[in-house]
C-alpha cells in the first residue's frame, strides 16, 4: 500500500455501514453529469418510487456532510420475492425523505443479504454487497459525485468467496477522507481476514492478507478500527464462534503500510476497542 503520510487529528469512530444520498452529496456540473451518463453501463432500472419497494431485508442509514440522512435499504419486490438495492436521502436536513431509487439493475442474495457502503474522498458513493446465487462479495459506486452508477465488479482477492457467517465488511473512513475496508474471506480451507485501503486520490490500493489471527479459531470481521495520530490504524476483532471477551487486535507499523503481528487480547491485553 501506498504511504499517506503523518496525521495529527484523534481517531475517528468506525463505519460500518456509511450511505450518503439519492442525489448526492455533491453536485457535479451539468457537463460533468452528461458526460458520466454516457459512459454509464446501460441499466434495467426501475421507476423511483414513493413509497417502500417492497419487503425490507436490511438496510442501513448515515448523516451526510451537509447534515441529511440517507437510507440504503435491500428490498423483496412485491411480484416475485426478489431482492433489489434501493435508496433515498432527506429532502434537507431534519426533513422528509425524498423518492426511493434503485441502485443499479443486480439482484441481491437473499441468502447472504450483505449492505455495507462508503463515500469517497470527493463524495462518490461506493457500495458493497453479494449478487443473486453468489458468494462472491460485488462493489458498486457511482462514477461522478451524484451520478451514475457502474455496474456490479468483483472486490476481494482473486477468486476469493465471502463465508456466509463472518459478518458484514466494515468501511473505516480515515481522516483524509479515504477508505479502509476490512473483509473476511475464504482462503484455501480456512477463512483470513484482508484489508484494502485507499491512496490519497481515492483509488484502491489492493487486498492485503491479515491471517486468521493468533488463536486456532479465526478472527470474524473488527468490532472497532481506529487510526492513531500519526495515521497507522489498529482493528480488533472477535474471534469467530468464540464464546465472549475472546479478542484479538492488529496494527499497521508505517501510515497505509505494513501490518504488524495478531496480539490475543486475552494474554496481551488490547489497547483500543
């Protein structure tokens, strides 16, 4: 990964599941809109609509920059049960809600009905979930800020499936206003944990095996990420099917470099989470 440098702030609380809104939280200019929409992936959309899409499997909310709540929500439609990606933001702060819209053409696993999303430096809207009659665990994200969206692409080691009990991706912003996502994946015969975080300008920097933590069981998705003053970030995890207070934590050594070794929380003590 590449380095970002030295930062000073305090650590930032975890996100797990951050949405911005249905026109985003930035306007791009009319141009900028255009030309995104033509290099935008043809898409079977479904009309925006009012009222709930259908029957809510998950969803998750988050407070926008300029202060409005938008909802991403996965929804069965009422005809044949299959699952969609819808959302919709606040009209303005504190106010009702605008149109629900969907989120591309895919349909999602009901099986495995994952929702876990993050916004860009610059106010593009990524999103993170597992298609119909798939393991495989897809990213989504708009092409200019409020535009388009792409189509559905593979995000995780290659040819890596997402195990079914693991939990949710967690999408840590750090205070440049880049990404850190944290994700579980199946890795030969077991499962290890694998991070992927954003340069400065935004762009994914590749998957980075965590290992399976230090104890035989392996360690699920973090239950906190924090990043230190100087910018490395530490993330502790629950070991997996363990009973409670089993934890075990990590830490970057250099600013979006190198990760150190799993300490077990139990025998080492954990210094954050």
């Amino acid at each position: 990964m590449r380095g970002k440098g030295k930062r000073s702030a305090a650590a930032l609380s975890l996100v797990c599941a951050v949405a911005i809104a249905a026109g985003g939280w930035l306007a791009p200019s009319a141009q900028a809109q255009a030309q995104a929409q033509a290099q935008a992936p043809a898409q079977a959309r479904q009309r925006p609509v009012a009222t709930s899409p259908g029957t809510e499997v998950g969803s998750t909310s988050v407070t926008g920059p300029d202060g409005r709540v938008a909802q991403f929500g996965i929804f069965a439609a009422p005809t044949d049960g299959s699952e969609y990606l819808w959302y919709r933001t606040q009209l303005r702060p504190g106010g009702p809600y605008g149109d629900w819209q969907q989120v591309a053409s895919a349909r999602i696993n009901f099986q495995l009905p994952v929702l876990s999303a993050g916004v860009d430096a610059d106010g593009r809207l990524e999103v993170f979930t597992v298609e119909y009659q798939s393991a495989v665990l897809v990213r989504i994200h708009q092409l200019t800020p409020g535009g388009p969206w792409s189509t559905p692409q593979a995000f995780g080691p290659a040819g890596a499936d997402v195990p079914r009990f693991f939990g949710y991706p967690v999408v840590f912003a750090e205070r440049d206003g880049s990404l850190a996502f944290f994700e579980v994946y199946q890795s030969g015969s077991g499962t290890e944990l694998f991070v992927n975080e954003q340069d400065g300008h935004g762009s994914w920097t590749g998957f980075t095996d965590l290992g399976a933590g230090p104890e035989p069981e392996p360690v699920g998705v973090p239950t906190s990420v924090t990043e230190a003053p100087n910018g490395t970030l530490t993330a502790v995890a629950h070991l997996w099917n363990a009973s409670s207070g089993y934890y075990a934590e990590i830490s970057q050594l250099t600013p979006g470099g190198p990760w150190g070794p799993w300490h077990s929380c139990a025998t080492d003590g954990c210094t954050h989470g």
